[in-house]
C-alpha cells in the first residue's frame, strides 16, 4: 500500500500536468473558436505557463488550421489529413481515432491570430534541435521585439556551437532594434564594429528612415536635418507637402486659372481687373484673388502664394526612431562600414595593376627564354 502511495504521488503531478493545456483550452473554448488578435495572447500565455509538453502541438495544429471541433460533441480536437478523413488527437496528446470529414469543423484564425500564435511558438521551437536552424531563419526574415526574450532563453541553454553563434549575432541584431534600454542598444550596434554583414545593415538602416516634415517653427523629435528646396526636394515636392499637411491650398495651374477668368468675365472686366490687362500673369493673379475673396472661384495658390508659402515654411527630416543615441551610433556605425568598404575596394585597385605588372614579367621572362633557346639551337 505504502509503495502504492509512493507511484500515485510520483505520477500525480505528470496526471495533472498532462491535462492542464486541455482544460484551459476547453474552459477558454469560444474563444479558441472565434479568436481576436487583440485577446488571444491572455490564453496563449495561460498555454505556455502550463508547461504541458503537448502545447507546441496544440498551437501548431492552431495555426496551421488543423484544429477543429467535433460536430457530435463540440470536442477540440487535433487534425491529420488523411485523403476523405482526419486522424484525430485530443489535447492530451493521445490518439483519439478517426473520423469522416464531413463530421469535424476546422477552425480557421485570421492571419493576426496566426501571427500571434506564431510567435508563441518560436520558444519551442528555438530549444528544438530539429526546428532551432528553421526558427532562426524564420525571426531573421521577419524580426519584432516578441522574438527577443524567447531567443535570450534559448541562448543559455545551447549546447550546438554553430546554432549558438547565430543565436548571439541574432540576439544583438535584434537588441540594437528592439531593446527597450537604449543602452543596450547603442552597446548592440557598437559590438558590430565595421562588420561587413547584409544582415547587420539590414538591421541598422530602419533605424535611420526619416519622415519629411512642413511647419513654420522646428518640429520636436529627433531631428535628423533640414531639407534645403533645390537640393533635398523640389519646390513642387516641398509645396505638395503643405498640401498634404493642410497648410496650403492646392496650385493654381495655368490651364485652371484660364477657364476661370473667362467663365467670370462680365462687362470686359474679371474681378475688377479690365479684360486688356490680362495679358500680365500679375493682373491675372490680381483678378483670381479678387474672384476667391468673392467666393465666385476655390482657393488656390497663385506661383506668387507658392512662392511665399515655402519661404514662410521650414521643411525638416525626422527620424522615425525617437531615440537620438541610437541613431547616432547606428550613423556612426554606417559610417564605420561604408569606410571599411572603400579601404577594401582601394586595395583591390592598388593589386591590380601589381598583378599585371607581374603577368607582363612573367610573359617577357617567357618570351626571352624561348628567344636563347632558339639561339642555343
């Protein structure tokens, strides 16, 4: 009895475990059956936590729509294609039989789900030898901050010292982007030196992406420099940006001014201007401005107005990234690159004309051995 005991509360926590993801799945049913991007991270979280070693599973099977309900009993089951049936398991993990297709009811996540479910999965997936290589493809070409702590667990208990390289490179790539300390990241992208990696300029440039901005005073963020008209931008950019921000009526084109004047041309005269004088671009801004007071024509910018609405505006790059110390490293370290680069390429330049003259020795030594070779003869 005694040793009875000893099995059943050696195997009770195993018991309890392997049920734990099951129950929370079935206590969180409706919304395993229509999930929204935004509350479906409480029940996967609740999933993970469990530890229940049947988890990676269930959320594979989630997300690759192979989860489906029995229509007899509303059960949650896991599915396998099997031609004109499934082969079920529950989520326990055991074989639970199979059925007609027609008899279960896949559940189909939206993309965001999926998404979401995916990332969850990377954890398991970075501390499985088989999938841990796939993982790290998988976070390189679609990286975000979920993806950082998951990595950084993993990384402590690598053992395969290939996988643990390209989790640190990977870690660091991902901490100078995503980090919340922007010490961390500013050490990230110093640590990189002028490594010559894609990957590492891939990381670094969404850090510098800019956004154009139009005001009559400096805008606040991080300044990245200002726009000079007829070097960074066109005064028909620059003006189309006051447009767009609200801070300018459209232009006036020529073709539009024309049409107007004639349609209000009363008693040889347009907004008090005498037809005659319309042959001057001057008194034909006069008359539309006269027109737009009346509200007889829209609003629009004469090259006059467009004129002295860029010289009242300042027009100013920002960075989309808020933090002024990354940035700045993340310029000095392309800086750093871009030089490493150019010293490589003068090398090149300065071996190859060291090679021909080599090449041209070596064909005049040719040349003369076989010239006193021929005299020997």
């Amino acid at each position: 009895m005694r040793l009875l005991f000893i099995v059943l509360a050696l195997c009770w926590p195993v018991m309890l475990h392997a049920e734990m993801a099951a129950t929370i799945m079935a206590t969180h049913q409706a919304q395993v059956e229509k999930p929204s991007r935004q509350t479906v991270g409480t029940l996967i979280d609740a999933l993970v936590a469990s530890g229940d070693p049947v988890v990676p599973a269930i959320l594979a099977a989630w997300a690759d729509k192979r989860l489906g309900l029995r229509k007899s009993d509303g059960a949650l089951l896991m599915l396998t294609d099997a031609g004109d049936t499934y082969a079920l398991t529950d989520l326990s993990g055991k074989d639970a039989g199979i059925a007609a297709k027609a008899d279960l009811a896949p559940l189909k996540p939206n993309s965001g789900v999926r998404g979401v479910i995916a990332t969850a999965l990377v954890q398991f997936q970075l501390s499985d030898p088989a999938n841990s290589a796939d993982a790290l493809a998988s976070i390189a070409r679609d990286p975000n901050a979920d993806h950082l702590a998951p990595l950084r667990a993993s990384i402590a208990t690598e053992t395969d010292p290939v996988l643990l390289a390209q989790k640190t490179r990977l870690e660091r790539l991902l901490t100078l982007r995503f980090d919340p300390d922007s010490a961390a990241r500013v050490l990230a992208i110093d640590s990189f030196g002028a490594d010559l990696g894609v990957d590492l300029r891939g990381a670094l440039n969404p850090l510098l992406a800019t956004t154009r901005v139009a005001g009559t005073a400096p805008p606040e963020g991080n300044i990245a420099h200002k726009l000079t008209i007829g070097k960074d931008l066109t005064k028909v950019e620059a003006y189309d940006m006051l447009v767009t921000a609200g801070m300018a009526p459209a232009r006036l084109t020529p073709d539009q001014q024309r049409t107007a004047l004639i349609a209000n041309l009363k008693y040889n005269s347009v907004g008090g201007v005498p037809f005659a004088d319309l042959n001057d671009q001057s008194n034909r801004n006069r008359a539309y401005t006269a027109l737009e007071a009346a509200g007889t024509v829209p609003t629009a910018a004469t090259d006059d107005e467009v004129a002295a609405a860029l010289k009242a505006h300042q027009f100013t790059a920002v960075y989309t990234e808020p933090d002024a110390a990354v940035t700045t490293a993340a310029v000095a370290a392309l800086a750093r690159i871009d030089r490493s680069v150019g010293n490589r390429q003068i090398h090149r330049a300065h071996r190859r004309p060291c090679r021909e003259h080599r090449r041209a020795g070596d064909l005049h030594r040719t040349r003369h051995r076989r010239a006193s070779h021929r005299r020997g003869a």
